[in-house]
C-alpha cells in the first residue's frame, strides 16, 4: 500500500533594525582643549583692575573645561605706578593637551591728586533764612561734578558741621579722595548775614481821645 507523507514548511519574516552610532575614537587625544570665548586685551586705570573670572574651554575627549587664571604682575612696582597685567588662563585635559591664553591689562599710571574746576572763591549770602545743610550738599556735588583725576574720584567728605544757624561766616574744607587714596581740600566760606529790619509784634491800634475828658481811662488823673 502506498502511503503519502505530507510536510508543512511554515515561513516567518524577521524585520532586521540597523542604527548607526557615532563616537570619536579618543585613544590616543592628541588635540588640545579650545577656549570658546576670551577677553580682549584691555586699557585700565589703577585702582580699578578687572576681577579675573573663569573661561570655559571644550575637548574632543573631555568635554566642557573650566580654567582659572594667573597673574603675572612683575612690570608693576605698585597699582597705582601703572604698568602691565598679564593674565594668563591654562587649561589641561586627560591626556595632558594644554592650551593657554593671555590678556594683557594695561593700567594707566594715578600720580596726581584730584583737582575741580568748581568756583571755590564766592560767598554765599543768604537773607534772612539760613539753609546751611542744603547748601552744603550743593556745594559738595558740584565739586565731585567738576572733578578731575589721572583715574577716577572715589569719595568725597567735609568737616561742616550740622547746623550753622547764627550771623556770620565759617569757612568749610571739601575733601577729594581717588581710588589710589591720594586727596585734596578744597575750601569754601560760607557767610549768613541778617539784612532785614526788626519787626515788631503786636502793635497797639490808632486810637483818639477827647482833650476835654477827664476820663482816669484816657489821662490816669
């Protein structure tokens, strides 16, 4: 007897995903870290030097960087002489790629003490109504106002005192001070004077009276 064997071949499809992935080979780095953003070289007076702050530096290996800076100040026998700032910021990844940047600070030199071009010679009068403080808080900003110095004035003070509320004069010495600590007077007479005449309170009324009475009210007979 024949007999008949029947096969069942059964086909299944399997999908296939590819993805690519990229990646930099960092064995052995050779290129140094780069800095994204470095400030230009920069002209200063003494007094007022720029405070150093971080930069931010990328690596092909490393990623992102943070360097910090030194300064190299041996040009500068004193601030407030002038002379040069080097800063310089160095930046160093795994494999000992540095890279470097430097800044040059110049700083202009502060030998001179403040001065203004204020009218100091007036005299101030003031008729009747004493404003010593305010007078002294004008003066006092138009001096800063007409200041000069090599770099710039810090500070300003006077030796006035609270209130001057009498006839006279008192002469008020106005101090500059710069950012090098260097400082000049400067001084200012300030005069009050009582032009006005007295003035008299509560005066007695026109009045007549009869030359004929005898009135005790009228002559105290």
């Amino acid at each position: 007897m024949t007999k008949t064997l029947q096969l069942l071949f059964r086909i299944v499809a399997v999908t296939i995903s590819v993805h690519q992935i990229a990646f930099t080979q960092c064995n052995p780095d050779q290129t140094a870290p780069v800095f994204t953003q470095t400030p230009a070289d920069t002209n200063v007076c003494a007094g007022v030097i720029p405070a150093p702050t971080p930069l931010n530096a990328t690596d092909e290996c490393g990623g992102l960087l943070l360097a910090f800076s030194t300064d190299d100040t041996t040009s500068i026998n004193g601030l407030c002489n002038g002379g040069i700032i080097r800063r310089t910021w160095r930046i160093s990844d795994a494999q000992n790629n540095t890279a470097t940047y430097t800044q040059t600070i110049n700083v202009a030199p502060d030998l001179a003490s403040p001065t203004t071009t204020a009218d100091l010679s007036e005299v101030f009068e003031f008729v009747g109504t004493n404003n010593f403080g305010k007078w002294v808080i004008d003066k006092q900003n138009n001096i800063i106002i007409n200041s000069t110095d090599d770099c710039s004035v810090s500070n300003i003070f006077n030796d006035a005192p609270t209130t001057f509320n009498r006839c006279g004069s008192i002469l008020v010495t106005f101090t500059l001070e710069d950012e090098c600590g260097r400082m000049a007077d400067f001084q200012v007479r300030y005069t009050l004077r009582d032009t006005l005449q007295p003035v008299f309170d509560n005066l007695p009324n026109d009045t007549t009276i009869s030359c004929c009475s005898r009135s005790s009210d009228n002559t105290g007979w």
